[in-house]
C-alpha cells in the first residue's frame, strides 16, 4: 500500500468507529431512553485505537484489512448497545 491508500485507510476506520459513538449514544439516549456511563458510549473507539496498534503493518495478515475493523467497530456498536438495554 501506499501512503495516500494508508491515509485513507485510516480515515474510514476513524470515520465509521466515530460514527458508531455517536449513533450509539444518539439510539441509547433519545431513542431508546437508557442512560449508559461514557465509557459504555466510547467503547466503538476502543477498536479504532486497537486498529492504531494492532491493524497497522504491511505483512499481508488478515488482520491488517481495515475492512475487518470497519466491521468489528460495528459489531462491538451493536453488543454495547444490547449490553446496555439488557
């Protein structure tokens, strides 16, 4: 990869663990009524950090594909928001 594909990479994970925070807090707040502890709202950050740390490289793993931390971010939006409902 190069260094404009890395740059825009990087910029989607942000993007979508940015827009999973605030959909999250958005859904828990005014659409379903929960008040969840801030922590709970950021945690769809917490997986772009482990893409900084963890998905960056050019080894050719699987678990450098930003697609697959695009996807996490979501899943981990969608298991913290039927933890906090629950």
């Amino acid at each position: 990869m190069n260094l404009s594909a890395d740059v825009a990479a990087d910029l989607r994970v942000a993007a979508v663990a940015a827009g999973c925070t605030v959909a999250l807090s958005l859904v828990l707040r005014y659409g379903l009524g929960v008040s969840a502890s801030p922590l709970l709202r950021l945690s769809p950050l917490a997986v772009y950090f482990g893409y900084l740390f963890l998905g960056k490289g050019s080894t050719g793993s699987a678990v450098e594909n930003p697609r697959l931390w695009m996807l996490l971010t979501v899943v981990v939006t969608l298991g913290t928001g039927a933890y906090a409902v629950a």
